[in-house]
C-alpha cells in the first residue's frame, strides 16, 4: 500500500507549514528515515524524515508553499505500486489516525456539502475560537488552506491587518486589500525581500503574542561577581568531564530553574479560560541561526545539574545551528530565556513566546560604580528583565520571582 507523505505537526499549536525543498528527486529511491524534504516553522528549518522505503511519487509541494498539517504532499511507493485514486487523498483518515485534535476532519461527502452551503466559512476549531475571542469576523478572513478553510495563520494575519491594534494617534497599517496604503519613503531601494518562510512565521507568531498578551515588564540589576568566581572555579573541572566549557548562559539556566518552582505562575499557560501551572520546567534558550530565531528546549530542565545543563546546551546549540534538531526538541517549552549581552546589549524587553506565560530578557555585563562597605569599588552589574503575561501573573508576583533570581545569582554556589 502507498505510504502517505504529510506536512507534520511539531509541536501543539502548528497548523501550517512553509515548504523549503525536497531533498530526493521524483521518482528517486527513498530510504525510510532519510531526510527527505525540509520545512519551517516559526522556531527552525526542519529536515522531515522519509516513513518508508520506496519511490518518491506525486510531490506537489513547492518552495515557498504554506501547507496545513498533515496534507498529503507525495506518496512513497513499494516496486509494483500505482498511485492511489484521487478519492484516496483525502487526508481525513491521516488526521484521524495522529488523532490531532486541533484539525478539523469531515467526511469526504460532507466536505463537499458544507463547502457548498451559502455563507458557510471553513476554519478550523483553534480558528473558530480564536475569531470568537478577538471578535473577528470569519466572513471577512482569507483562508490559504484547502477549499479556502481558515487556519490559525489566517488569523493572525487579519489580526495585524487590523486599524483596531494600533495605539491613538499613531497612523494605522492599510488593511489587506486598501487602495490607499501607507505611502513608502522617497528613497533608492536597494533590495526587496518577501516576507515569507521562517521570518514570516516568526512575523505572525510574535505579532500575535504583542496583540494578544498585555505584557509586564520588570527589571533589575545583578551584581555577577561571584558568578564570574563560580564560573573560574568550576570551568576546568566541568569542561575535563563533559569537554565542554561553562557560558554563563547554563549558569543562568541553572538559576532559572533552580528558581522557577517557587514561582509557578511564571511557568505557567493560559489555555481555554484555564491557567496551566506546569509542574516541569521545559526551558526554552532563544538562539539566533541564519537571521532566524530558534529556541531550543531543554526538557525538564528543574532536574539537570550544571554540568548536565552545560552537556545539554552546548548539543543543542551546535545542531541547531547544522539544523539536525528534531521537532521535539523545538516544542513544549514553559519558559524561555533571550540572552544579547554577547552583542553588548545591556537591556532589552522581549516578547513571550506563546503559549508560555514569561520570558527572561538578559543584557550585558557591565563594569558600573557602586558602593560597598562604604567606598566607591566597580562591580559588573548585568539587567535582567522578565516580561509576563498579565493575565496570568501580577506585578508583584514577576518582582518576587525576580528578586529571587537576584538573591540566587549573587550567592549561586548552591547552584552546583
């Protein structure tokens, strides 16, 4: 029987994927596991693996498509094998077998009835209830999917068309489809880049973050002197056991989930009017890889010792950037840390990574005046920010989780 070959889904929330290249040719001979064509979603280029042996047949996919999860883009086929009738297509029974409850499945018959019923909109149900929520309008959404059914994407798309996000007296975008469009600056262009692929979904994920979450943003400064001791004390132990050398971004990782359970609104979700406390902390490392944006997701992070973290980090960082991470390992986070002081950023706000309910922003260190036991003495004071959703959490309780983070960071021999 041909073997089916869909657009995955990732992670939770992916409804669609952006199609990069396939890696085999039609007609050439695929090896079940191989890489076989690669896609991007809002975290990374990811290389799909090939779910059989066979022949490569039927690709419709092409560079730059948006497809919805699991649509069948090609078929594998063992020697002897045609293709399947067009009635086999249907990508019900996929979405019915990976029992993804977030893709609406309907019966091939009633497909057809429904797309035919007058002023009947196509969406899916995370669609539905997301235009429920912001009060949109399906009628006036444009579907990309099949037979024009709207996807999450749709939505944020018409979300940043909207006049409505823009603050008072601040000129507001054009909406899709205006004639009268923001005019463009009087100057020569050098280059012109479509929005598309990673940066477009990057686009629409954080776009629909900043209109969604009303973010908190609160900061303070750590003095990181007896981090740099800790770090030259157990640089070369740590760095003959897992050959790789401590960054100050495990330590702080360690902090964070070290610190993290005493404050468990921080690592929460909102999800469905319910807020999700989650017991493990899956930590997200914002790593910037080709212009793109990824985070990588160390699992149960709570439970890692420094030199484990350090193992960890040091793995995913270097995959990341060779794109060989697996989609599990780009999904699922709670709780993200940004980290630019390596690019002399002393302080920042960042934008949580939906559905996660915080993220820490994390500047440079830098050498500032203060004064100790009564005399003026230069300490490297680094600004930590951490930006919360304010549905979930309050401003007292970011501050508390922050002082905390303080308090740990300034005394972090415990940490190991």
């Amino acid at each position: 029987m041909a073997t089916e070959v869909i657009m995955p889904k990732v992670d939770m929330v992916m409804e669609t994927g952006t199609f990069v290249e396939w890696l085999t040719k039609e007609g050439g001979q695929v090896n079940k596991g191989d890489p076989l064509f690669v896609i991007t979603t809002d975290k990374a280029a990811i290389e799909v693996e090939a779910p059989a042996d066979g022949i490569l047949v039927g690709a419709t996919a092409k560079a730059d498509d948006v497809i919805p999860v699991t649509e069948v883009i090609a078929y594998i086929l063992a020697p002897g094998e045609a293709l399947p009738t067009k009635a086999a297509l249907q990508p019900v029974a996929v979405a019915a077998a990976l029992a993804l409850d977030k893709v609406e499945t309907v019966e091939p018959a009633k497909a057809v009835a429904r797309a035919s019923e007058p002023g009947k909109v196509r969406a899916t149900p995370v669609a539905r209830r997301m235009a429920e929520t912001q009060g949109i309008d399906l009628s006036k959404v444009a579907g990309r999917g099949p037979q024009g059914r709207i996807h999450k994407a749709d939505i944020l798309v018409f979300q940043e068309s909207r006049t409505s996000v823009e603050p008072p007296g601040v000129p507001a975008a054009a909406p899709a489809g205006s004639s009268t469009p923001i005019p463009l600056p009087d100057a020569r262009q050098k280059q012109v880049i479509p929005l598309s692929g990673p940066r477009k979904i990057i686009s629409e994920r954080m776009a629909y973050s900043a209109f969604t979450a009303p973010h908190i943003n609160l900061s303070l400064r750590v003095d990181m002197t007896e981090v740099i001791r800790l770090r030259e004390r157990v640089l070369e132990p740590i760095q003959a056991q897992t050959g790789q050398r401590v960054s100050y971004t495990a330590i702080l990782a360690r902090a964070v989930a070290t610190v993290l359970p005493r404050h468990p609104y921080l690592n929460a979700s909102l999800s469905a009017g319910n807020i999700i406390l989650w017991e493990d902390i899956h930590l997200g490392i914002a790593t910037s890889v080709d212009e793109n944006l990824i985070v990588p997701v160390i699992r149960e992070a709570q439970s890692r010792s420094l030199g484990q973290l350090v193992t960890t980090l040091a793995d995913l960082t270097e995959r990341a950037r060779n794109r060989r991470l697996k989609p599990t390992e780009m999904s699922g986070g709670t709780f993200t840390i940004s980290n630019l002081g390596m690019f002399g950023i002393e302080s920042f706000n960042a934008i949580i990574n939906p559905p996660e309910a915080a993220i820490l922003a994390v500047g440079k260190m830098v050498d500032t005046p203060v004064v100790h036991d009564g005399q003026i003495v230069l300490r490297p004071l680094m600004e930590v920010t951490a930006c919360a959703d304010h549905r979930i959490a309050d401003g007292a309780s970011v501050a508390r989780f922050l002082a905390d983070l303080k308090t740990t960071l300034e005394n972090p021999y415990l940490l190991i």
